[in-house]
C-alpha cells in the first residue's frame, strides 16, 4: 500500500517565515543579554515552537523576561512578515504537479499561520487541513501532532510522508512511522547533515519534492 498523505510543516517549508523570525529573535535575545546569532538560532530554535523557545530562554538567563517582551517580539516579527514574507521558492509549482492528499502540521499557532499563509495567498490550499501543536499535549520531536494530523485526515502513519526542515520535526515524523523528507533549503553542509543525521532524505530544492514524493508513493 502507497503514501496516502503528504504532511507539509509550514515555517521555512511552505512560507520563508524562519529566516525572518530567527533574525529578529538573534537580535532581541542579544540584547536582551543573551549574545546569539542568527545561525544559534536556527541550531537551538528551529522547529520547536515560539513557547519553548522562551521557556529556555528564560532557563538560560537564570529570570524570567521582561513585563510585556514577548508580545513586542511578536509584534516586530508580524510586522517583518507584512513586509519580507514569501512563500518558499518553488513551493508553488511543486504543490501543483504534487496529486496526494496534503494537510499541514506546524509548531506553529493558527493564528500564526493564518497571517503568514494569508500573506503568502497559500491559506486556501490547504484550509480545513491545517493542525497545530496547541492541539495536542506534546509538541515536536514528540509524534502527537504527527499522530493528531494523519487521525484527522483518516490515514494510518505508515502510509504519511512528512516534510520537514528542522531535526525535531524529522525525530518526530520518525517516531511516528511516517517518511520523513528533509528540506535545506540553504544547502548548508551542517543543515543537511543535522537533518540526515536525523534520518531524513534530504533534498535542497522544491523542484525535487514531486520527484520525491512520487518515489516514496
């Protein structure tokens, strides 16, 4: 039996949302008194959801933040989005010449995502089929969104293919059963090295996805 399911994470794989919100965040954690930069960000952050990452923030500088800075956080990233956000090239092709079912699976809130596949005119493809980690107890690397996604849309984890950009959404597809595909975009050596080594086949352009997925169908 072949793939029944493409599950799509949304940031840095449907829309260029993470180059933008983990360069704001490398700055404001700066500081902040918490010297990071943007490539930090991306090996510690990405792919685990605005609410951890505060959570370990707050760990590292031994306090909690400041009265009202993560709402200005927020606010300065939106505000970045409604000028810079794209959706991540070649996405758009790919999902035309791609015939298995999709939904998405973000660490992502709906509100976040509703403004950012809003900017990006991707919301309508995939309404009604979009789940976020607020729904469920575990957030990525856990499986439960992975496991909420494929029970919502009424097909089993063996046959779902994810497609992912972070080491803790891959780690989470895995522990699903699912078949992760791995996106760098950047064609870093370390990025596609943290994603194979988390078990992904990793691919560096979105013309190769349909390929791909036809493959592992």
């Amino acid at each position: 039996m072949g793939a029944g399911l493409l599950i799509f994470d949304c940031d840095g794989v449907l829309v260029d949302s993470d180059r933008i919100s983990l360069r704001i965040q490398a700055e404001r954690f700066t500081a902040l008194g918490l010297p990071m930069t943007y490539e930090d960000c991306v090996r510690e952050f990405l792919g685990i959801g605005m609410p951890a990452t505060l959570r370990q923030v707050e760990q590292r500088l031994g306090r909690p933040l400041p009265a009202g800075w993560a709402e200005e956080l927020d606010a300065a990233v939106k505000e970045a989005f409604r000028r810079e956000l794209r959706p991540v090239p070649g996405v758009v092709e790919a999902l035309d010449q791609i015939a298995l079912p999709t939904c998405i699976a973000s660490s992502g809130s709906h509100e976040k995502m509703m403004l950012t596949l809003g900017l990006t005119g991707l919301y309508e493809r995939f309404a009604g089929r979009i789940f976020s980690a607020d729904e469920v107890e575990r957030g990525k690397p856990d499986p439960d969104l992975f496991f909420y996604a494929a029970e919502r849309m009424g097909i089993v984890p063996e046959r779902c293919i994810v497609v992912e950009d972070s080491p803790y959404g891959i780690q989470g597809a895995l522990a699903a059963g699912m078949a992760p595909l791995g996106y760098a975009a950047d064609a870093e050596p370390a990025a596609m090295g943290a994603l194979f080594d988390a078990g992904a086949i990793v691919f560096t352009s979105m013309a190769d996805l349909p390929g791909l997925v036809a493959a592992a169908s």
